[in-house]
C-alpha cells in the first residue's frame, strides 16, 4: 500500500469519526450559544481544526475529550465574536418556585434527602451517563442552561458572566443554583435512582 493511499484511509477513518460526534458537538454548541446558525459556525470551525490539526493529535487523550476541547475554545470564540450584537431577552422561567416548593420544605431542608450516589469517578467514565446528561442539560430553561454551561463547561468567571448577560451576580448564583437543582433531580430521577440500587 502506498503512501497516499494510507492517508486517504486515515482521512476516511478521521471523517466517521467526526461525523459520529457532530451531533454531540452541536447539541453542546447550541446549549451554550442558544443560536443554531452560531453553533453551526463554531461546529464548523471545530472540525476545520480538528481536519488541520489531526497530524499533531498524539492520543494523549481520547479523541473525542480533544474535539470536545477544541469546540469549547470554538464556543468562547463565538461568544467574543457576538458580545456586540444585540441579544432577545429571554423570558422569566415559569415555574422556578414551583421546583423549590417541590424540593425544599417551608423551613429550607430537603423533603427528601438525595439517594447514595454511586463513586461519581466511575459514574462518569459511562458514556450512557454522558447521554443522560446531555438529555438533561438540554431540558434546563434557556437562561439556566446558558449560565450553568458558561460557569462549568467553558469555565468562565463570574463577573465575565454577569456582563455578558446583564445580570447581578445574586441573579447569577440564583440561576446556578436552579440549574443545580434541575440536573440533580433530572439525573436522580433518569440515571442514579435507576443505576444505584
């Protein structure tokens, strides 16, 4: 077999893979950009760079961790490039006491204490966990989702947050600790009240 051959068979082999996790990349695009052309783009130019850089990936990592790291950067990227643009205010969430009366007693403790969780180390390493997450990422309120993904998936600081989107930091932490709350029932509910027992 020659060369050029065994390039053109490590290019195939590259674009299954990237094809098999661009509904993944997209899910987690349009979770954080709330904008499907933008997460479109950011997919996009994920996969340019992942095409480009392919030669220097050494397998340190698993492939998809290194794709997944080159889209958050790709994210972040749109984030910069669309601060400017004015964005539609997203409207309140209905329904956000609801959930603290359904998971708080009147005197601030939980009506039901979580279930033991599995070692959440080797929780993680299942990808069926990672779908179930996704699928819970992808049901939190737009606001919820969007600052929960910014502040624990791109890592981005507080204050950074609070000027992005408008909002006091007490509104910040409100919204994390919601989103907090939504993923931990969604994830008791879908995947450790079923895995654990």
């Amino acid at each position: 077999m020659n060369p050029e051959s065994q390039s053109a068979i490590d290019l195939s082999a590259l674009g299954r893979q990237i094809e098999a996790l661009r509904p993944t990349l997209l899910r987690l695009a349009r979770l954080q950009l709330r904008n499907p052309a933008w997460a479109e783009d950011a997919v996009s130019e994920t996969v340019l760079a992942v095409l480009q850089g392919a030669s220097g990936f050494r397998g340190g990592a698993q492939f998809k961790t290194w794709v997944v790291g080159i889209l958050k950067h790709k994210v972040l990227d749109q984030l910069r490039q669309r601060a400017r643009e004015p964005a539609v205010p997203e409207p309140a969430d209905a329904g956000e006491n609801e959930l603290d009366a359904r998971v708080y007693k009147h005197d601030g403790h939980f009506r039901e204490l979580p279930d033991r969780w599995a070692d959440p180390c080797n929780e993680l390493q299942r990808e069926q966990f990672f779908a179930v997450l996704e699928a819970c990422l992808e049901h939190l309120p737009n606001r919820q989702g969007r600052v929960f993904l910014m502040r624990e998936w791109l890592e981005i600081d507080s204050a950074a947050i609070c000027q992005e989107l408008g909002i006091a930091p007490t509104n910040l932490w409100i919204q994390l600790h919601r989103a907090r709350l939504r993923l931990r029932e969604c994830l008791q509910s879908n995947w450790f009240g079923t895995h654990a027992r």
